[in-house]
C-alpha cells in the first residue's frame, strides 16, 4: 500500500563522528555499518549504525557541525529525557527491543560501561529505560513486546480536547484516507506554491528548476566507496 512501516535511519549530526561511533557500537552494541562521504554534500561524513536491516542511526559529521555551540533547552533538551526544546528538534531516541528480558540486557550493558540508567518505568504499552549519550543525546530502550497499542484505551478525550482536536478530525486521524497509487505520475508543486519547502543554499538552488528525471540521473550516487570482491 505504499505506507511507511519504520524508521529507515534517524539522522542526527555529531561534533565528535568517533566518539558517537564508539558510544553506539560498544555500549549499545549496534553495528557500524557505513561510514563515507556524504552524497552531495561538501566535506561532510555520514555514518550508519544498524537497528535492523531496514533501520539504522545515521550520523551527519562536517567543520560547519563543530562551529555550532550547542545551546540546552534549544538545540537538545536540557539534561533529561522529558525536558522541553524546540518544535522540530529531537527530544530524545527511543530504540526499540523485542522482549524485557531484551531490555533487562541493554540496562546491564549500558550499567557495564559506567553509565547510570534509569527503569525499568511501565507506561501500560510499553516499558523503558533512560540514559544519557554523548553530546547531550537523551537515549531510551523501549519493548512493547509485539503488542500494538489500543487506541481506544490510549487516547484520552481531556486531551483531545485541549489539543484542540474535535469528534470529526479524530475519526480522521485514527482512520487516514486510503490512497491510489498515481504510479508516480502525480506533476511537480511549483516551488512558489508549496506549502513548505527546504531552503535550500544558493549553489543548490537549481534543484528547484530540475525535472524528478534529471534528479535521479544527476544527485544519485549508488558505487559504494570499497569495491568488494566476493
């Protein structure tokens, strides 16, 4: 049906490349499994590391990165996980594990590198623990144990209500309209007519002008950066 089913990577850009490297791969065990110049992208590395075969932490490193003062509260919330920031900045990442006992494990692991970890807390659909990574990142290990969660017990009507949501958008929310595959031939929004848009830097503005063809044959990049032989 076309609809997303993941994370396929959460980006997150980094002062320090190794020492994230390095905090994700021996303290919480995750793969590296890229790291390369980033497409397109000047003087920047990009970094993976696995969640699964479809899901991976991504990391964003580069000179502009280091130059930019972290600001609490701001720019990454200020010292625990339910701290406020700002709209549209990450408050913290949640990763996913199958079981408690999984999650039991991530705790001895993490507790094991001298790091304090908070939880297990239940919060009815899901149990978490809580720490600190490097860089200011609030980090948390969460298990629903393949349970969905019930919409009709965790939607709560008070704050519905204070979200400003009525009976009629909340139909609409819990029930998304199907939608027809157009096989990708729904036509280009004018730049000036979108909604919103990426404000993209001078030189990359031509993009703007390019047709879903030229982008595909001019931006992508698919030859990895090691040739192997298998």
């Amino acid at each position: 049906m076309g609809l997303p089913n993941g994370i396929h990577h959460l980006a997150i850009c980094t002062k320090d490349i190794k020492t994230q490297i390095e905090f994700f791969t021996q303290v919480c065990g995750m793969e590296l499994e890229a790291l390369y110049w980033m497409h397109g992208v000047t003087n920047t590395f990009h970094g993976f590391l696995k969640l699964s075969d479809n899901s991976s932490i991504a990391l964003v490193a580069s000179p502009e990165i280091g130059e930019i003062q972290s600001v609490p509260g701001v720019s990454h919330p200020n010292g625990w996980t339910a701290s406020p920031v700002a709209g549209g900045v990450m408050q913290h990442l949640a990763m996913n594990v199958d079981t408690e006992a999984d999650l039991l494990t991530m705790r001895d692991r993490v507790r094991s590198h001298g790091y304090w970890v908070m939880g297990p807390i239940d919060h009815g659909f899901c149990k978490s623990i809580y720490f600190a990574g490097p860089e200011g990142m609030m980090l948390e290990f969460s298990t629903s144990e393949g349970k969905a969660i019930d919409a009709e017990a965790w939607i709560d009507p008070e704050v519905v209500k204070l979200a400003g949501i009525n009976e009629e958008d909340l139909k609409r929310y819990k029930n998304p309209p199907v939608f027809a595959s157009q096989e990708g031939q729904v036509p280009q929004v004018d730049p000036e007519k979108s909604k919103l848009m990426m404000n993209f830097p001078p030189q990359n503005r031509a993009v703007l002008k390019m047709t879903d063809e030229e982008i595909l044959a001019r931006l992508s990049e698919t030859t990895p950066p090691v040739q192997v032989s298998r």
